[in-house]
C-alpha cells in the first residue's frame, strides 16, 4: 500500500495541554540527565488525557475484565470515514446527523464538529457531543469504532453515563480527544493505537489518518 | 486498503513486565473507584520501557529539540519488511547479515532475531543486538526506520552509544522493544505509532503490522 499523506490527529501531550477539569496534567521528569550517559525520562498521565481509548471498565464497574488489552485490533486500525458535522447547529449530534451517512455494521466513524474548527488551547464545557439518540443508532447499526473531537462523546455533567454506556455495552470501542483539523469528510485508514496497558481502563493513543 | 491480518509486535505493559536493569516498572494506579462515577486512572512508565522509540537526544545530550515530536509521521508508518535473522550465530548483527537484504533509502526494516523466539518473560543480557558494521551499513543505505527485538538496539554495557549515534545521527528512527514472534520474514505494512510527548527523548509506542 503506497500512503499518499499521513495526518495527525492526536493532540500533543505535554504539561500546558488541556485536560479535563479536575483530571492532573501530564508530567514528563528526567530522571536521568549524566555527562556521558543516555537521557532517560519518565512519563505520568491520566488515561484519559489528551487522544485515548474508553475500555468498557470506564463506566461499568463490574467490567473489571473489559480493559484495554481486551479490545480487538480491528477496532484500531482500517478503513474509516470522516463524517463531516461542523455544520450541525448546537451541541447535541443527534440521530437526525447520523442517519444521512448510512453508518453500517463494524464500520470506523470519527465525527469532525466545530469542536476541531475551535483548536484545543483551552478546556470548555461549551463542547459539542453525542448524545442519545446517536449513541443509540451507532449501536443499532452495529458500528465497531467511533472517534469524537473532544475529550468525552457525551454531554459535559450528564449526571449519568448513558451514551457511553450505550457504545461500550454494545461493543463499540470510543477514541476521545481527536484533533480533526485537519482531515476534511470523506475515506481514509485509520490506524488509532493506544498503549497496551494490561488491566486498564483507558489509555492513551496516537492516532493516525492515511490518504491511500 | 483491505486488511488480511492484524499482528500486535508491542509488549503488553505492566507493572510485572521485563524491564532495563535500573528502571523502574511501569505503575498503573486508578485515581477514582467511586460508586456511580466513572473509573478513571493513571499510568507512569518509563520513555524507554516496553516497546518504544528513541529520539536523537536519547544519546546527544545537545539534540535538546530533536525529540519525540519532530520525528516525520514518515518513520512511524509505511510499507516495511522484516528481516529473519533467527539463524544468525552469536549475539551480533552485522553488516555481513543484512548485506543480503540489500537495504534502501528510505526503507522501514524490522530484524527479527533469537529474542523473538525466546519471549519477553524475564530481562536478559543474553540478547541479540546490531553492531557497529550493521549500523553503519544501515546509515549508508539511508533507511528510514529501523526495528529491534528487544529493549536496546546495542550490544549490553558497550561502554559508548556508537550504534545508536550512528542510526540517530543520520535520521534513522529506532523502535525498540518489539516482539516479532508472530511475524515471519517478508513484508507488510507497518504502524509504530509512539505517543507525542513534547520535549521527550524517546516515547513507549503500540505497534502493528498488517497482512494487506
């Protein structure tokens, strides 16, 4: 396969990023710096900072054994679809958004929303998400992976897990925190690949876009 | 692009893993267990534990910017080929056993070695490693990427950084840390994907080849 051009759509992770209220900022600590040795540091980060993965466990306590290394690499890496809703008025993306893409089974979606048209400086709560009914059709449809361009797929202080819960029971694995900027609508390979953390409930991912 | 097969060559992370004698293991701690929030966690590993890349500063204690995040996508994804060196005698790889691979600019090569077949259980000096001929060969060919099957690319307590200067000193990325095990030789396309940690000298990635 001849790549034509890779794109990043994973936030960078350091001490300034944006995290989610009350979750700590990544730290990156040397913790060897010695005339004629190798630097070596060491990293510190909430799994779910910047771009990462939701493993059911996230939200269903008694999923201790639904972690990340559980999930199938096939929900990582294939063929995808940027579906573009920066148009969408409001917060909400709605059932009504979804429908017109035809989403079909084990299919890859990320959803690019104003979210990415914004940047990623600063934390808001004034986000854009997915709320029920989306959740609730992805689920019928039986898709395999949806990506979303903010640090959660759901209402900011929902009170409850709902759409979440909707996705990972149904087997749908969750990348939050894309930075869709740059990918237009439209085909691509995906390739999302978190770090393997046995026994975790989230984790950190890179995540790239192909133009194949 | 169709994807035949998906093979994971990362190392699962955990606090029980094999690690470079002097480093610590890898701690995975959750930060919130509270009945009817969601679970959340934090992971603190080593940029060099596991599977992982190195970036130039790693060695070159004044490569102060030629970090994690400036390495091109180019080095983390592209069609690649693994070398099966599982026959070679001894523990060093030299310019005599890739010759026959006749290596090209700009090309991602993975060397499967004795290590691979050995597993990952517990860390060994005993390892297979690529030494200063292989290096140099390598940086004359101008490959893009270069792969090892275990933690470090050179020979144990070398003394100097010779091996890694000479691949990072002419623009070769090093994924260490890989588990070729399930791959045999031949090509495929690979997806090394380090997280982006801004500033770092080296970074732990999840890897993947494809059957396409």
């Amino acid at each position: 396969m001849k790549v034509k051009k890779i794109i990043d759509i994973s936030l960078p992770i350091s001490g300034s990023m944006l995290v989610y209220p009350g979750n700590a900022a990544p730290k990156l600590e040397f913790t060897r710096k010695i005339p004629g040795k190798s630097i070596l540091s060491a990293i510190t980060l909430g799994s779910h900072t910047g771009t990462h993965v939701d493993a059911r466990m996230h939200v269903r306590h008694g999923a201790v054994k639904e972690t990340i290394e559980k999930i199938p690499l096939e929900a990582f890496v294939g063929e995808c679809r940027v579906l573009d809703l920066t148009k969408v008025k409001g917060n909400a993306i709605g059932e009504r958004h979804l429908r017109k893409f035809k989403l079909k089974k084990n299919k890859i979606i990320l959803l690019k929303t104003k979210n990415s048209l914004r940047g990623f400086k600063k934390f808001t709560f004034d986000y854009v998400y997915v709320d029920e009914s989306a959740a609730a059709y992805c689920a019928k449809a039986g898709i395999r992976t949806i990506g979303v361009d903010y640090l959660s797929v759901q209402k900011p202080n929902s009170g409850n897990y709902r759409v979440h819960e909707l996705l990972l029971d149904n087997k749908i694995t969750i990348f939050e925190g894309l930075n869709l900027a740059k990918a237009k609508g439209g085909k691509y390979f995906f390739a999302g690949l978190p770090l393997n953390v046995v026994g975790a409930e989230g984790a950190p991912a890179r995540c790239v876009l192909l133009e194949v």
